[in-house]
C-alpha cells in the first residue's frame, strides 16, 4: 500500500508545508524500508495520523513465509499495549462508581487475591496495581502457557513469600502478573453477570470507539482475519537475520490467561484511531458533516465516548521511572508511568507511549498530544530496535525538529547488541563443570516425577528407557507445555536446552536429595542473574514448607 495523504486541518506552516509534501513521504518510505533490511526485520507496518488525518499508512516487508506482503490493515499481536486497554476499561467503572483508583484494596473486589502478608493485601490498590508499584516479587512465569482459570492462579499469591531483603517500597517495578489481577478485579466489580475481562474491555473501550480490527487471542486474529494476520519470526543471529534466514513461529496462545496485561491484537491503523482517542481524553471522531458554505471540507465532528477525568487520570505520572543509559538531552532526566502508559517528553514535545513484544511480534504506540501527532508500528520479530527509531525520526522529520540522532542508522547498532546480548544470556556461565562424575542416584527413574513450584506451574520429570549402550536411558522435562531432554553436567544437575518460543537459552536443573535418600526438588537456573526457581516435588509439597519461591541470586 502507498503512503496515503490528505487534508490536514490548519498547522503550523513549517509542519502544514510537509504534510503537502509528497516527497516526504516518499522518502520516509525508502528510508523505513532500507532500515527495515539493515536491520533484519521480516516486516511491519506503520501509520502516522496527523492533527486528526491519516496522512501516512503503508506496509513494508512480509507477512509470513508465503512471502505475502504485510500491509496496514495486516492484524498483529500487540503484546503490553494492551495495558492501557485495562487501565481504561477501569476508568470506565470508576466513572461509573464501582471502583476507584487508590483507596479500596484489591482483596475487596478480589477476595482470592490475598497475600501472606495480611497487611500487605489489605494495602494494595488497583493504583498500585496499574502503576507497577506492588514491590512484589517477580512472578513472570505464572501465567506463561497457563492451562489454569484465572481466579485458580491468583489463588497461588498466597503462597509468595516476599523476601527479607525486598521489602514492599513504592517503587517502579515492572509486573504483567498484577495487570492480570487488577483486569480480574474489575470483571467482578462491573457486574456484569458471567462477563470475562475480554468481554469487559470490548464493551468499555473497544465497542465505543469503532475498533473493528481489534481484539483478543490469537486464534480469534486468525479467525478475523484469514488472508491477513501476520506471523511471528526469529533469527538464531543477527547475520542470521541480515541474510534472511528465519524460523516462522506458531501463532500460539502463549499469555492467554494474561489477558489484561498483553493478550490484544490490532492493526496500525486502529492503534491510531485509539491513540488519538487517549490524546483527546476520550473523544472520537465521528464522520465528517460535509463541506463547508466555501465548499472546503468540514472537520470531524467528535463526540466523547470515554469518560475524561479517568483517561487524564491514566496520562497523570504515578511513579518515576527509569531512564535508559543511553539518554541524550532529547529527553528529560526523570520519566514516569502512569496507568498503561510511559510518560516522557522529545526535544519540548510532550509524549505518552508504550511498546509491547512477545515471541516474534513487537508493537509501538507513541503520540505527541503537543503536535496533535500519533505513529503506531507494528513488526513480526521481537529483536527491532527499529521499533522505538522509526517513531523518533518520524517526529524529526514531520515536526521540523532539530536532528540531533541518526534514529535509522542508530537502530542497526541497537539490533547487533541486542541479539549479542540474547546470545550472551543464552550461553550464560554454568559452575564450572566436575569431569568425570555420573548421577548420583544411578537409576534414573529416582528423578522422575512432577515438581510443583506455585508461582510458576510445574514441571514434569519423565525416564525414556533406552535398549542398549548405544541407546541409554534418557530424562526429558516438561515445562510449559513443551519438553526438553535432560543432558547431565556433573553429579545432580542436567542442562535443559530451553525451545520454547519466548525461552530459549540454557538452563541448569539441580536435583536435590532430602534426608531420605530420596529426590524431593528440583532447582531451575534459568540465566545467569536472573535467578533461580525451586520446584518441590509433588507429594512432598505442604504450603507451610514454602520458604522462597523466587529469589534473585
């Protein structure tokens, strides 16, 4: 599709003249493109809508490994801006009276959620909730590949024991495991009887604002779309992916039963219709009521379909959040977050935005209320630093501002580092290895069994007999939903090569003996740093044997 232009209303008439520019769009389209090859993306779309016209929309690269094209009617998983999605679906219910933000606890409209620390539970809001503020452990892989109802898996917070040395402070920590709460509370103060936090946002946020091409689960994105839903990547290297060599995904439910925080999919040009809605707190636009007395087109009508206080409320900064290390003096010393939404300024232009990824997608809403400016982009690999360059030289390029950053070009060095670093965390350093050594039970079906961690599912250990020395017995895992074989390293561990979609890498798996001789849990260390999770054997599990389920090493 060719980039589409129109009449803008009246602009300032540095930005007005390039809006009439065909040029300008001409070579932004060779430019994304020529970056989209330097960085090894697949493809992608995106759309710009500009003082209330779409005066850009186009496709670039492909959709799927049928080569077909991508364009901007191409349906996409759009990962966490579905935050934003909750936020204002909760905004509508505080409008409404059923909640508010910051004075009733969570447990009131959620009773399941509870937490072993009494005050704790009765302390939390749904504000603290939305604004990554809970101080909570991390608990990202309760909801991963979850088979569970949603209210079973709150139900195992009780069992999160929060570490001495974390205690709960009023800081940003980043938590897609609370966005899930804070949706499930909502579906029970609504009222809605026998509703779903899908069914809650439809009727609140996407009903009301005419987004036809957006909605949940992937399966429902295949079912909408047939000829035009896009597939996921990934590239094993950067090379890999500069030379095209790919492995297309399954379109998977993989955060199904995380709806709230990162379950939507959409399409640029619905993700610009719901920016500019957010901009405006609330109002959409309607059709145009026909030409002026003059014969000049009229402007959109709007009228409000949100309710304003609760979509300001979620643009208001909640928490400082951090600022990357490579800042410039583009961007102010301190950001925050809000309620689904970062909160930041470029070169003097306000700006609200957000990005989401999940295994081969990522996705980028950014607007720039200032300018009455809004550009989504959607891709099909998860490793695009081009993702957050192409909005910053859009900004460049459509608002006159000075050019102090090559955005393009510095997205190809951001994508070399960026799968340099994946692969460093794939290879991550395992305890120097003991030669020479063998299992310490020598029958293997001694490790066979289920171990159960609550907050993060469980894993099934399982013993395929071999028939000889040249075929040796072999231990396999199954972690969410997918096995792995068990290589041994020395003694009681074994390294699980992880071929999940959203975890690859290695991981080392320590079985450990209890005073009876018997193996009773299983320790996983999944990168190095990021911690290590402790399985307990099934029939040994009792909930006041849970010490720690998640500590950082």
């Amino acid at each position: 599709m060719q980039p589409t232009s129109s009449a803008a209303s009246p602009v300032p008439a540095t930005a007005a003249s390039k809006v009439d520019q065909p040029q300008l769009f001409k070579d932004l389209s060779t430019a994304i493109e020529a970056s989209r090859k330097a960085c090894g993306m697949v493809g992608g779309a995106v759309a710009i809508l500009f003082k209330g016209e779409l005066v850009f929309a186009e496709g670039f690269g492909i959709r799927n490994e049928q080569q077909e094209p991508y364009t901007p009617e191409t349906l996409s998983p759009i990962a966490s801006l579905t935050k934003a999605f909750t936020a204002t679906a909760i905004g509508e219910l505080v409008a409404e009276g059923k909640m508010d933000w910051d004075k009733t606890p969570v447990n009131k409209y959620l009773p399941v959620f509870e937490l072993q620390d009494p005050t704790l539970t009765r302390k939390l809001t749904i504000s603290d909730l939305l604004s990554h503020q809970t101080g909570l452990p991390s608990t990202a892989f309760l909801f991963y590949r979850n088979q569970r109802s949603r209210l079973e898996t709150i139900q195992a917070f009780r069992e999160l024991t929060i570490p001495e040395d974390r205690p709960h402070v009023p800081k940003y920590q980043y938590d897609n495991s609370m966005y899930t709460v804070a949706g499930e509370a909502a579906v029970a103060a609504s009222g809605l009887e026998n509703a779903t936090l899908e069914d809650l946002i439809d009727q609140k946020v996407i009903k009301p604002l005419g987004l036809e091409n957006t909605g949940f689960t992937t399966t429902e994105m295949k079912k909408r779309a047939p000829h035009n839903h896009a597939r996921g990547f990934l590239a094993s290297s950067f090379d890999d992916a500069k030379e095209g060599r790919y492995e297309q995904l399954e379109l998977d439910e993989l955060f199904a039963s995380s709806a709230a925080a990162g379950d939507l999919f959409s399409n640029v040009l619905d993700l610009v219709k719901w920016g500019k809605a957010v901009i405006d707190h609330g109002a959409a636009a309607s059709e145009k009521s026909g030409d002026s007395e003059e014969g000049e087109p009229s402007k959109k009508k709007k009228k409000m379909v949100l309710n304003t206080k609760s979509v300001r409320e979620t643009l208001t900064p909640k928490v400082i959040a951090p600022v990357g290390s490579s800042r410039t003096p583009d961007f102010p010393l301190m950001a925050a977050y809000g309620y689904g939404w970062a909160i930041n300024s470029y070169k003097g232009q306000a700006n609200y935005s957000h990005s989401g990824g999940l295994a081969g997608f990522t996705a980028h809403l950014c607007m720039f209320p200032d300018s009455d400016l809004v550009i989504a982009q959607v891709n099909n690999m998860l490793e695009n630093a081009l993702c957050y360059g192409v909005v910053y030289h859009i900004a460049d390029v459509l608002l006159d501002l000075p050019r102090t950053r090559d955005w393009l070009g510095e997205a190809v060095v951001n994508n070399t580092e960026s799968y340099y670093k994946y692969s460093k965390m794939a290879e991550w350093g395992f305890p120097e290895q003991v030669p020479n050594t063998t299992p310490c039970h020598s029958d293997l079906e001694a490790y066979v069994g289920e171990f159960v961690n609550p907050m993060a599912q469980e894993i099934v250990v399982r013993l395929e007999k071999g028939d000889d020395l040249s075929s040796p017995d072999k231990l396999y895992a199954k972690l969410w939903q997918t096995e792995h074989e068990l290589v041994h390293y020395h003694f009681n561990s074994f390294v699980v090569d992880l071929k999940d979609m959203s975890f690859r890498g290695k991981a080392l798996a320590t079985f450990q003996t209890g005073p009876k001789g018997k193996v009773d849990a299983l320790v996983l260390d999944y990168a190095e740093g990021e911690g290590s999770m402790l399985f307990k054997r099934k029939e040994q599990l009792r909930p006041s044997t849970w010490q720690s389920v998640h500590s950082n090493k």
